[in-house]
C-alpha cells in the first residue's frame, strides 16, 4: 500500500503563502485581543480582520473545507489537513480563513445533509460570513454516551415544539442560529441511534435561553459579545416550523449518522491545528535551549533537555504521519464511494494520540522556560489551558481508544493453543517438511 502525501506545486505555493500570512498578518493580533475583549466585545476584532478575510478571499482560500459546488474548493481531506497545520499556529486563523469551528462543521453537516432550501437560508450566509451559528448536542445528564440525551422535539401539526437543556454549545451567545440534537422518536422501545434528529432553530426563537457563558480552564472570564465561549442554553416548548430538520422528512432519526458525517472531517482538522500549535511550542522551547545558559553551559547541552527535545520531535512527527495517513484513507474512501466511518479506527487514533502530543509539547516547552513559560509574558500557558481541553472535546480520549480497541480485537478469533506456541508449530513444520529433512540427513 502505497501512502503518498504529495501536493502539487501550486498547492505548495499557496501553503508558503498561507505561512506567511499567518506569521506576518496573524501572529501579531494575538497581542491585541484581550484589549479589543475589554474595549466591548469583538466590534474591533471584526474590523481588524475584516481586510484580511478579503485577502483570503482574493487568494482562492476561503471556506476551503466544502466543494467547489458549494462554494469551496475541493481540497479533500490531505491538502485540507496541510493547510489547518499552519492555521493552528494562531487560535485566530481559522476565522480569518473561513473554516472556523462551529461554524465550518455546521456549513458541511448543512451541504451534506441539508435539502436546496436549508442550503439557501442557512448555509450560503454561513459561508458568506454574515451568520454565525452553534451546535448545541451536549447535555449536563449524558457525559460521553450521546443515546442518554434527553432533549425532544415533539411535532404538532407543521412544527416541532422543543424542549431541553444543553451546555457546551460553543458560540451560542454570538449565534444567529443553533443545530439542535433531539430526540424525536419517543418509542421507549426504539433503536436509540435511529431515534435523533437535528433541526435548526434561529436563536431569536422564544423558548430559547442562553443562560451563561461558562467559565472554563481556557476562558475564565468569558466576556460578553465575544466569540468561543461555551453555554448553557434552555429549550422552553420552543416551537419550529417541521421543514427545519435537517434533510427534512427524510431526516428524521438520521441525527447520529449527520453527526457522524460532520465530526470525522473535523477530527483531521483538530489534529492538524493541535500539530501547529505543537510545531509553536517546539520551536519556542528550542529557541530557549540554545540561549538560556545554566550551570555554566547552555539548556541544549543538558541531557535531560535533549531529551525533551527529541522526545517533543518523535512524538510529533507520529501524530503527523498517523493524521495524514487518516486524511489520505478518507480521500481514497470518498474518491472509491465510500464512507468516513470506515475510517473510523484511524479518526479515532488521531483524537486521543493527537491530543496527547499536544499536552506534551507545551508541558515540556513550560519546563524548559520555568517560571516565564508559566507566566503570561509567553503564549505556552494558555496554550497549555486550551489544550487539556482536547482530551475530552468530541468525545473523551478513552471513548475513542475503546472504539479503537474494539475495532482491532474484531480481526482477531480466540486460540486455545496461541498461533505462536513453538512445539505446536515445530510439529506442524516437521509434518511438512519432515521428509526433506530425512533426506538432507542421508546425503551427509
């Protein structure tokens, strides 16, 4: 099996220009957020980057993660993960390109699943940029088995009246509209995974209560107006027309498989950007080796700094290979006709292995730089904040490595004698051999 992750060049020129443009024009707005944040929300970020939206836009790069029928540009899963490892340099990159969470998973789940008039309403003012939108599936009482989610939608006559609690709907507070994940069949009896919709409700609905902006390990002071905060939101018999399921009639019970659809893409991009990040953090801790000096001689010379560094560099060229293998598995599925589930071992292997790295790198990046990478001066404690948060988004790491493990152990059947016991083998092989051996012993 051949795994070749080669791009064109021109592709190639267009990933110098986006590191480029995320060093030169990105990079530096980092500084300037937490001003814009208590000046009064994110009025001054969006004029800030509203130019370089334009330049992506100029350069052929916006929203690049849908088809080119559907206003992308049919990158596919490789070049696509190319691009999202320079774009998680900068937490504030994805926006400026277009393909920010939620709101680039919503625009696919939407092309995806959506029928031509969800598509003209809701989608085409996502990509555009003139909506903003959640996704609203976690619940306080379901942890990480989404089959004990307790929101339903119950239709009455040409609407379905919502009711439930979610949290964890990111950008809730700053949406136009949220994706909500119902249950709409209320057979106790039925196929859990077959009994869940999603429909789109416009935030405005009454009914609708964003309660708060939580507080979290990466955002304990959540501001209001700015985007990325998680909430807390209500369903009070919020009331939708019928026509907003997602897919429409024959959408309903097809929530898992959207949500399916919609995270494994996005899984690739995570695990991409987690790299990027890791790549920051790396280089900010070799900077550091080869200047600090301690002890009379430089950290690059102290052993247990090489060790640091080469371990950072081991680890995050695996997550590199295992990432792109996925993106190009997904690729080759989509090209042949198939399905992103059955690439469900290797989505599975990059969230938590991914994840993993990505704490690392910035855990050793701050032992290196002591008490100034604690410190605030540096970027590698809110790094180090944001990251935890990745073992446990989209599912917790030991939901996915028990997907994985079970995946695997279904290629294996039980022996009562292990395949590999040498007697049993030596007897098999002189029962196959045994002849030839009698003779090679008479012609000596």
């Amino acid at each position: 099996m051949a795994w070749d992750f080669d791009t064109e060049p021109e592709f190639e020129r267009q990933l110098a220009w986006m590191r480029a443009f995320v060093r030169d024009e990105i990079l530096p707005l980092e500084t300037l957020v937490d001003e814009w944040r208590r000046a009064g929300g994110s009025a001054r970020f969006a004029r800030a980057t509203a130019p370089l939206k334009e330049e992506v836009k100029r350069q052929g790069l916006w929203a690049a993660h849908l088809p080119p029928e559907l206003g992308g540009h049919g990158f596919g899963q490789v070049r696509l993960g190319l691009m999202h490892e320079i774009l998680g340099r900068s937490e504030l990159a994805p926006a400026i390109f277009g393909n920010n969470a939620p709101d680039s998973g919503n625009a696919e789940l939407l092309a995806i699943g959506g029928t031509e008039e969800q598509k003209k309403t809701w989608m085409e003012p996502l990509l555009a940029g003139e909506l903003r939108s959640a996704y609203s599936m976690t619940e306080p009482g379901a942890g990480a088995d989404p089959t004990m989610l307790t929101t339903a939608a119950v239709r009455d006559g040409g609407e379905w009246v919502i009711n439930g609690h979610k949290w964890f709907t990111s950008n809730a507070s700053v949406s136009d509209f949220l994706i909500v994940m119902c249950r709409t069949n209320d057979d106790p009896d039925s196929e859990p995974r077959k009994s869940y919709s999603m429909i789109v409700v416009p935030t405005d609905t009454p009914g609708v209560e964003v309660v708060r902006d939580i507080a979290c390990m990466s955002d304990p002071e959540p501001v209001p107006g700015m985007p990325g905060h998680h909430c807390e939101v209500l369903y009070r018999d919020v009331r939708v027309p019928f026509d907003n399921v997602i897919g429409g009639e024959d959408g309903i019970g097809q929530g898992f498989v959207l949500a399916q659809r919609r995270l494994g893409p996005g899984r690739i991009h995570h695990a991409m950007r987690w790299l990027g990040q890791c790549q920051r953090a790396f280089d900010t801790m070799c900077e550091r080796a080869v200047t600090r000096r301690a002890s009379g001689s430089l950290l690059a010379e102290k052993q247990l700094v090489q060790e640091m560094v080469a371990e950072s560099w081991a680890e995050m060229q695996a997550a590199r290979l295992v990432t792109l293998q996925a993106a190009w598995k997904m690729d080759q599925l989509v090209a042949a006709g198939g399905h992103h589930s059955d690439a469900r071992i290797e989505i599975g292997v990059i969230k938590f292995w991914g994840a993993r790295v990505l704490h690392n790198v910035i855990d050793r990046s701050i032992q290196v730089y002591g008490s100034l990478g604690y410190s605030s001066d540096l970027p590698l404690e809110a790094m180090y904040r944001r990251a935890r948060a990745a073992r446990i988004l989209d599912g917790p790491d030991e939901v996915h490595k028990v997907s994985v493990a079970r995946q695997l152990l279904k290629g294996y059947r039980p022996a009562d004698i292990p395949t590999e016991h040498v007697p049993t083998r030596r007897a098999a092989a002189l029962a196959k051999l045994g002849d030839l051996l009698d003779l090679e012993a008479a012609n000596t």
